[in-house]
C-alpha cells in the first residue's frame, strides 16, 4: 500500500466500494466481507473490510425500513436505525 494515512485508504476502499456494487449481486454485509476477505490481507485493510460491510449493513437495514412503510422518508430509517441498533 502506497504511503496513504487511514482516513484516505478508508475513502478509498469506501470509493471502490460504492463503484462496484452495483455490479455485483445484492448480498448481505456478512456475504460481502466473505467475497472481498483474504489471508494476506493487512490488520488495517481488514479493518477497512469491517467498517465498509458495517455500513453497508445499516444501509441494507434503513432500506428495508423503507420498504415496509408507506410514506418513505429516510429521516424516519436513520432513527429507527439509531435507536434500534445504537443503544
């Protein structure tokens, strides 16, 4: 890895990230970090793995917030998420 502080190799694995989802099949967070996970990875892009599936978990769990109500409204998902899952 080239000399990146954390915060820019966290942008760029979120980067990489978003561009390649929609190519690929939907799948769970757990899915997901099984697919990109590998031995020789370092403690840090494994790191980077953990947080990018965490947000694609909370994104996957506000979506289906969304999708069972009727009046969709995102500010209603991040608080259902926030006080479901950040106790």
């Amino acid at each position: 890895m080239a000399q990146e502080n954390e915060f820019e190799y966290f942008d760029s694995i979120n980067k990489f990230a978003n561009e390649n989802q929609s190519i690929k099949r939907k799948q769970t967070a757990v899915a997901w970090i099984e697919d990109n996970i590998q031995s020789d990875m370092t403690f840090m892009e494994i790191i980077g793995l953990i947080r990018q599936a965490k947000a694609m978990e909370k994104e996957q769990i506000m979506n289906a917030f969304l999708e069972g109500k009727i009046n969709h409204n995102k500010d209603w998902a991040i608080e259902y998420y926030n006080k479901t899952y950040n106790k």
